[in-house]
C-alpha cells in the first residue's frame, strides 16, 4: 500500500503570482533593485582612510538595507502559515513513525543478534588460523627456513606462505612439516662435520701461534736489552746537548733583552712626538714624516739621536698648522648650523601657513559639500544659523544704529519663519 501526495502546479503558479504582486505592492520590483545598484553598487573608497567616502557609504548601506529590511518582513509574513503547515507534517510523521517503530524495532534487534553472531564465529575462525600461521612460520623460522619471494624455502624445499597458511592440520604435521625436518637434519648434519673440522683446524693454528709467540718473545726481550743500551747512550748525549744549547739561549737572551729595551724606548719616543704605527708601511708616521720600523731595529744611536733632531721640528710645524685649520674649519662649521637653522625654520613656519590654508579650504568644501547634499529644510536652517551668526557691527551715528535695529527684526522675523 502507498500513498503519493501530489501538488498541483496551479497552485505553485498562484503562489508565485501571490508574492510577486505582495512585493509590487511594496513598491520592491527588479526596477527598484536594478535602480538600487545602478546608484551604489559602484562605490568604493579611493583610498583607506578617506572618511568622507566611507560616511557616504555607510549612508549608502542605510537605503539599501531599509529594501532588504521590508522584504524580509513580507515573506516573514508570507511563510508563516506555510511554516505552521509543516510543523504540523512533522508532527504527524514522528507520531506514525513512532507507532512503527515498536514492530520494527525487535525486528531489527533479531536481525542484529543473527548477523552479529556470524561476524563473531567468522572473527573466531580468522584469530585461530592467523595464530595457527604464526606458530607455523616461528617453526620454520626456528630451522632457519628463509622468507624470499612469497615462499619459506629450506635447502630443497620450499612452500608458497598462501600453502602454509590455508593447510589444514593434517597436511600440515603429515607432509609440509616433515619435508622441512628432513631437510633441517640434513644442514645440521653437515653443520656439525664442518664445525669439528673448524675445531681441528683451530687447535692446530692455536699450537702454532703459541710457538710463535714463544719465539716472538724470545726475540722481544733481546731487543729490549738492545734499546736500553741505546736509550742510555742518547739520555747522556741529550744531556750534553740540553747544556750547550742552554748557554747559547742564555746568551741570546741577554742580547735581545738588551735590543728589546732599545727598541722599546724608540717606539716610546716616536709615539711621544704623535707618530702612529701603519701596519700597511710598517712605518711610524705623521702626515708626510715617516719613521720605519726597520730604522728602530738598525739604526746606531748616532744615527738615530740624528734622526730625532730633524723630524722634531718638522712634526710641530705641521701640528701648529693643523691646530689653525681645525678652529678655522670650527669657526665655518658654526656659522654653516647657524644659517641651515634659520633656513629650517623659514620652511617651517611657510610650510603651516600652507597646510593652514589647505584645511580651512577642506573644510569649506566640506561645508559645501553636506550643504549640496542637505534636504531643503537643512539648507533653510543652515542659512538661518549663519544669518544670526553674523557678527553685529556697532555705529556711532543713528542713523545706522536705526538701520542696524530695523536689521535685528529681519533677521528675527525670517527665524520666524
């Protein structure tokens, strides 16, 4: 038995023509809308923080959403019914289905035990044969069968792992294992002839290491007497030479120590004169005076006390000249920061002015532009404002003071208005 609820498609059409003129009525049509995006739907700011732009959007959003505001209020209102239809449906539905469930439901509880006791016994069979495999595979493992292409293979024999595993155990203790015994028996047997033939072979290599290190030893301790007589000999010839070799480093010691002092006191006095040490001439200078690390090592003391007296002079001549030009250049350097801060603050104070310029004709524009934008009754009452904003000027004669008064009435009458 079935039942199949059909919907007539008049009815569909009826309900389409229902919202439609719902809609018309609200003056929300595709012309209204495709007006709405023909007027804001390409705005976009000109940059990110263009604040004029931005109010002019979130204005722009307002009128759009006040259309979307009154469509939705419409087909709240028009679903509502259709909305109360439907909970009734569900309703209906879980009752029915509720009364079906109480013989479904022990029907389904029956089905389950059968199919979950199938997938134990079959889960059961699947355990014991992988433990049964297992146990199988450590056994040949045990014989040192290797696993190799799919197959456990011993010597000559060799069984696919697919054999071994779907074997029942009949086949299994009656055929397989025995092969692989048979042939375990087999290595071993030669195993063990091979390993008796190692231990011969190793007794008799162990007897003739053991004279050769007889001999060996023999030779080692004749040697050793051998190199104690020599060590003896070279220890006193080391001592002879560690002794002259002494008084030779005493005595080139006393002499660099003696070359150590004087150049010390040379380099002490060409950096008192304000030499410095250049490691790319390897010489002591001063501008174009020079003294090379050579001359401190090899001149005589004749020639060196010379060497003093006529550099000393020529380095103060040049510091006394550079002590003039430093203060000249100290002196230029100042008047330089003087006319650079006045010259700063010049640009400064123009630069205001400018960007005072600049906001008061930002925000007459703006003024102009909210003003231009301003319904009739913004634009009345703004030139209002600024009528009784004007600032009244004071007369000596009464002439204008009675003008100024007659003024103040306008002025009162057309607030008035």
């Amino acid at each position: 038995m079935s039942t199949e609820i059909l919907t007539p498609e008049v009815e569909v059409l009826d309900l389409d023509n229902t919202i439609n003129q719902s809609l018309v009525k609200a003056n929300i049509t595709d012309a209204v809308i495709g007006k709405l995006k023909e007027q804001y739907g390409g705005m976009k700011l000109s940059s990110i923080d263009n604040k004029q732009e931005y109010l002019e959007i979130v204005q722009a959003k307002k009128e759009v959403r006040k259309i979307g505001i009154l469509v939705e209020k419409i087909t709240k209102s028009g679903r509502e019914d259709a909305i109360a239809i439907q909970k009734k449906w569900l309703t209906k539905e879980k009752e029915i289905l509720g009364k079906i469930a109480e013989v479904q439901d022990p029907l389904d509880a029956e089905i389950k035990k059968y199919e979950d006791e199938v997938a134990r016994k079959e889960k059961e069979e699947q355990e014991r044969k992988e433990r049964e495999y297992m146990a199988r595979q450590t056994t040949l493992l045990k014989m040192e069968a290797k696993y190799e292409n799919d197959s456990f293979t011993l010597g000559g024999v060799s069984y696919e792992i697919n054999n071994i595993k779907e074997a029942d155990n009949e086949i299994w203790e009656e055929t397989i294992l025995p092969k692989y015994k048979r042939e375990f028996e087999k290595i071993e047997t030669v195993r063990a002839e091979q390993e008796k033939e190692k231990e011969a072979a190793a007794a008799k290599l162990k007897a003739e290491q053991e004279e050769l290190e007889r001999k060996q030893k023999e030779f080692d301790e004749k040697q050793k007497q051998f190199e104690l007589q020599q060590a003896e000999l070279q220890r006193k010839q080391n001592e002879a030479d560690r002794l002259e070799r002494e008084q030779k480093e005493k005595e080139a010691a006393t002499i660099r120590e003696k070359q150590d002092a004087q150049n010390k006191a040379r380099m002490q006095e060409v950096l008192g004169l304000g030499l410095t040490y250049s490691g790319q001439h390897k010489s002591f200078v001063y501008e174009d005076v020079n003294v090379a690390e050579t001359d401190i090592v090899t001149l005589t003391a004749d020639e060196w006390t010379a060497l003093i007296d006529k550099i000393t002079p020529a380095i103060k001549d040049r510091k006394d000249a550079a002590a003039k030009a430093a203060e000249s250049k100290r002196q230029a350097d100042i008047e330089e920061a003087k006319q650079l801060e006045i010259k700063q603050e010049q640009e400064r104070k123009a630069e205001e002015e400018r960007q005072a310029k600049i906001k008061a004709q930002q925000e007459e524009e703006r003024k102009q532009e909210e003003l231009a934008k301003a319904s009739d009754k913004e634009k009345w009452n703004l030139y209002v404002q600024q009528l009784v904003a004007i600032k009244q000027p004071s007369f000596t004669s009464n002439i204008y003071k009675g003008k100024l008064a007659q003024a103040k009435e306008k002025i009162e009458e057309i607030q008035a208005l």
